[in-house]
C-alpha cells in the first residue's frame, strides 16, 4: 500500500497538505440539511453537509488512491483506531489509508461518519500520519 502511495504524484501530495494547512474551524463544521415537511407527511430525511474544503481534501485522498478496496468493516470491530484514530500516529501508513477509508465508506451507511470522524479527529489524524509518511517515511523517487 505504501508503494502505491508513493507513486502518486509530488504535486497533488502538496495539494493535499496545503488544503490540510488552510483548513479552519469553520471548514471542519458541519452542518445538517432536509429534516423540513416537503409536502404534508413527507419529511426529507437529514443529511450532513460538509464544507467545500472538506469535501476537495476527502476527493484529493480518492485521487491519491488513499482510499482503498479492504473489509472495512471488519477492520473496524474491536480497532483501536476506530472511530476516534488514537494510536495513528504510531501505526503503518497502511491503517492511515484503512481509517480514511472506513470513514468514507461508512458515510454511505451511516450518515455523518464523516462529522463523526471530523469531531472526534480522526480525519486529522490521518492527514497528520500521511504528511509524517510523506515528509519522513516516502522511499523517494530513484
């Protein structure tokens, strides 16, 4: 996994990190959409709303291929990692790329998994051991 996030390009790794560094309080904010009557007895269903810093940051670790095709939901179950990423920044780069992934994947099951890992810093985390992986561990380039 760390080979192939390492051929990615240079470019859009410092993308990433440079929408990490400028992200703010209010980008990490979110905020919930529907719940209103739509017509009598038909009420939209809520559904969160993630600021367009997030929402770039979460498809610049799709470009990246960060995001990756695992069984997610049994890396979950008992993961010390999971949902709050204490300990990531000790682990693999590997499980950086399993966390962000289980966050997006849990989204489409459960909305707001992505709030929740806002919240609760994992999806910080995950930018945190990806720029120490980049910037420490990346074999480079030869």
């Amino acid at each position: 996994m760390a080979a192939r996030l390492a051929a990615q390009p240079e470019e859009r790794w410092q993308e990433l990190f440079a929408r990490a560094d400028a992200l703010t309080p209010d980008d990490l904010r979110v905020s919930w959409g529907g719940g209103q009557e739509v017509r009598p007895g038909v009420i939209q269903a809520p559904y969160p709303v993630y600021g367009d810093a997030v929402t770039r940051i979460l498809r610049l670790l799709g470009e990246l291929e960060v995001t990756v095709v695992f069984g997610w939901p049994d890396w979950v179950r008992g993961n010390p990692l999971w949902p709050a990423g204490q300990g990531l920044d000790d682990a693999p780069v590997a499980d950086a790329a399993r966390l962000v992934t289980a966050i997006v994947r849990g989204e489409r099951f459960a909305d707001g998994t992505i709030g929740q890992a806002i919240d609760q810093g994992a999806f910080q985390a995950v930018l945190r051991r990806l720029r120490h992986w980049f910037d420490e561990e990346r074999p480079l380039a030869g």
